[in-house]
C-alpha cells in the first residue's frame, strides 16, 4: 500500500503539464527527456537562464510536481533546490514541505531531519512537521514516526485526516492491522473527522483480519463520509475472498456508481473483480462502458481485459479483443497483449493456435519473445510433437541473438536435444548446439546429441567431439559409454 501523500492537494494545478502543440521550446521540454536518473539536470536550468530565457515560480513548481508524479524524485529536488539557491522563489512552509519531502526520498530520513532541523521556528508548522513525518513512516521509523506523532498533537498541528492517516499507513506497512481502527477511533475523540482514505484504511485492515463483518459495520457507521470507487472495490475484494459473493456485488455495483469521468483504471480494476468472480457478462459489459466513455483506450486497458477474460474461459470474446486492439490507432504494438492470449491457448491445451499467432506476428514483423517460444516448446513436448517443440525452440533461439540471457527450461532442452541426436542431421544438431550454449552454456546432453547424429552418419568425428568434450571438463558417464557403443553397429 502506498504512502499517504503529505503535500497538500492544492498546492498544484490539476492538469498535467504540456508543451505547446506547436513545440515552443519551454524549460520543461529541456527538463523532461533526461531521464537517467543518475544525470543532474542542473546544467539545463542554468543554460535556461544564462541564454535570457523567464521562467516563472508557477512553471517551476509544475515541473517540480510532474517529477515527482513520475517519480524522478532526484530531478524534482535539483529544480525545487535551484529555485531556493538562486532566490527565484521565496520558500513559504508549503515549498519547504515538499523539499523536505524529496530529500527523504532521495538521501533518507537523516538528511529530511538536518533540513528540518534548519528551518526557522514559523516554517515549522503543520506542513512541514508533516513532510518529515511522511518520511519517518515511508521508512517504517516507527519509535520516530510514533513520537513526532505525539510531538505535533501537542503542537496542535494533527488536526486533519493527514496525519492520522500517516500512522495508519505505518501501522499496515509494519503488519500490525490490529491497529489501524485504533487510530480511527482516536480520531474520532480527537475530533478529526476521517476522510475517504481513512475509510479505506479501516476496511483493508479489517480485511487482512478475515473480519467481514466489521468492513460492513464500518461502511454503516461512515456513510456520511463520501467514498470514492477505489474504497468499495477494496471492501469488495475482501468479501471476495471470503466467499460472500452477493455483498460483494453489491459493493461493485456502489464502486462502479461512483466511477467519474473518463477512469480507465476504475473500469480495468472493477473488471478485474468481476473476472474473479468469474462473471464473463460483466466483464464485457464493463469493457464495452469503458470503450464507450474512454474513447482511447492504452494498451494497459486491453491488457487487464485480455487477462480477465482469459481467466474465465473467454478466449473468444479474447481473440475479438486482440482484433479490436490491432485495429486501433495511437497504440505503440506491444507484444505483452496478444501473448496474453497465446498464453492462454497453451494453458488449454490448444498450442496449435499458440503457435499459429506467433508465427502470424513474426510474418507481419511484429517483435515476439523466446520466452513465448519457449512456452509453446514446452507445451509441445509435454504432448509428444518433439519435431514441432525443436522449430519452436530454434525460433526462440533466433529471437534472443543480441538480447539478454534467455534459459529455456531444462526438460524441454534435454528433451529436444534427445530426440535431435536420435532424428537430426549432424548439421542441424551442431547449429542447434551452437546458438544453444550461448544461452545455457555447454552440457554433456549437448555433446551426446552430437556424438548421436555423428554416429549416425558414420562416425568420423566422434573423437574430435569426445576431445572437445574433454576440454569443457565434462565427464563422459554410463550414458556417453551406452551412445559409444552403438559405433561399431552402425
């Protein structure tokens, strides 16, 4: 579960940050392509000015919140420590807050408390205090973050949800649930009135103690309390869970009544609780409302559709699926959504149609992996087609040149490289061989495939292969004897 956000919500605007559509060269389109984490971002602001170029504390604290939204924490923290440095911004305790909250993220607690520690007495408020409890509690401090807790009731600065909801994400991060509704009940005598979140965090501890029946008290007891989608769907999982399948739909039919807007991960999450309940109507139902309010739909979205209709025995309403996504626009191809599918196929037993997609992708150009490959290889062998799991393999082999180290499984080596020995040509076997060992280095099934297909076709290179098989240090046992002996029958 993530961490509760300590910077207020209305410190920035809601909408993401753009360029201009006619690609004025702006600070942030300087900014955001670096994103190797490890390159400062320094030289770009102060060539930004240096070239007698404005930039505005608005512009500044947006690229400071897009960072952070994208988790370039470093970067937000060289631009909010810029702004301080160079007196483009007087901080106020808000900007401070979120200082104190990148330097948490990117040198730890320690370094968040120096800063802190620097701060003149009327910045130390509500806000600051609770940056630097934010990060006690990202770190599970927990002496600290309960103790600063105490610190800032007495101050007066825990009188919102924020704070309270702070220890409650402590207490869930460290395992010990039995203690979130203590701090909701707290809450409650200290008069802070709980918000969405805290709700949430009632329920998903109730939920991680099996009790059903305190997430229903509790969804009674804070009805007054508005609660976004995301909360039911939470409690609805947990019902879920437990088997309770018509509270459990009840709870999706509120989850999906609050959905607003355009919210693609709101359909994609209650579409993949329906498909937990295996009600295939509802999947499709909800996907096709998705389609209906997210006129453009990422690859995420059919991905998480894909999967759900898989898991219910779908693989029809599946293939129309993959259909609808190849024919759309302004998606890049992503070989992770047809091989949902492929997937599929192999998993019930259908590894012919798993085949027949890979090979249509690879015909058309499209990328495919030698995991996929793999995959139907050894499906393939599990049925008996050694022939069709060895062209599987080989593909696979041909896909992973100049990529990272694949390691097929080894029942599905062992077993090709047996059969080749005994059905292949020397050539082929020595081909296989080569672009295998460079995957799983060499082993003695290699070399016994080897000293098959040479026995085979005459034997005149069976010493060169033991010698070669000598100097990779690899024994000769009863079986290498058993091979040698069919020499002198041939």
């Amino acid at each position: 579960m993530n961490i509760l956000r300590r910077i207020p919500s209305n410190l920035f605007t809601n909408r993401h940050y753009y360029t201009n559509r006619v690609k004025k060269t702006t600070l942030y389109s300087k900014i955001s392509p670096l994103g190797n984490p490890k390159s400062s971002i320094y030289p770009e602001l102060q060539n930004w000015v240096h070239s007698g170029n404005k930039v505005s504390v608005a512009e500044l604290i947006r690229i400071v919140h897009d960072l952070r939204r994208r988790k370039r924490f470093l970067h937000a923290l060289e631009v909010s420590k810029w702004m301080n440095e160079t007196g483009v911004c007087i901080f106020s305790p808000t900007e401070h807050a979120v200082h104190l909250d990148l330097i948490g993220r990117v040198h730890g607690f320690v370094s968040a408390e120096t800063y802190f520690e620097t701060l003149k007495e009327h910045h130390r408020n509500d806000k600051t205090h609770g940056a630097l409890l934010n990060c006690y509690v990202r770190q599970q401090e927990v002496e600290k973050a309960l103790s600063h807790f105490e610190k800032m009731r007495e101050l007066g600065y825990a009188s919102s949800s924020l704070t309270y909801n702070n220890i409650m994400c402590l207490y869930t991060n460290i395992g010990q649930h039995e203690k979130v509704p203590c701090v909701l009940e707290q809450m409650k005598e200290e008069n802070v009135v709980p918000d969405n979140y805290s709700v949430r965090l009632c329920i998903n501890a109730f939920g991680v103690m099996n009790d059903l029946e305190r997430i229903s008290e509790i969804l009674r007891e804070e009805d007054v309390v508005r609660m976004d989608w995301n909360t039911y769907a939470v409690a609805a999982k947990f019902y879920i869970d437990g088997g309770g399948r018509d509270k459990a739909i009840e709870l999706l039919k509120m989850s999906e009544d609050r959905l607003e807007g355009k919210d693609g991960e709101g359909y994609n999450h209650l579409i993949t609780l329906y498909a937990r309940l295996g009600d295939k109507g509802e999947v499709l139902r909800l996907w096709g409302l998705e389609k209906d309010v997210c006129k453009r739909r990422i690859n995420q979205d059919y991905l998480t559709v894909l999967q759900s209709l898989v898991k219910i025995d779908g693989l029809r309403e599946a293939e129309e699926v993959v259909k609808e996504w190849e024919s759309s626009s302004g998606n890049c191809y992503d070989f992770r959504v047809p091989n949902v599918v492929i997937r599929g196929y192999v998993g019930k037993g259908m590894v012919e149609k798993g085949e027949a997609m890979l090979e249509d992708l690879a015909r058309r150009g499209k990328g495919t992996t030698a995991d996929s490959w793999g995959l139907v290889a050894a499906a393939y062998v599990e049925k008996g087609g050694l022939d069709s799991a060895y062209k599987c393999l080989k593909t696979g082999l041909d896909v992973e040149v100049g990529k990272r180290k694949w390691r097929p499984g080894l029942k599905v080596v062992t077993s090709v490289l047996s059969w080749l020995g005994d059905e292949g040509r020397l050539s082929e076997v020595e081909s296989f061989v080569a672009s295998l060992r460079n995957c799983t280095g060499v082993n003695r099934e290699m070399y016994h495939a080897l000293v098959k297909a040479d026995i085979r076709e005459g034997g005149s290179n069976v010493d060169t292969l033991l010698q070669r098989m000598k100097e990779d240090r690899i024994e000769t046992d009863d079986e290498t004897m058993a091979i040698l002996s069919t020499r002198s029958h041939c």
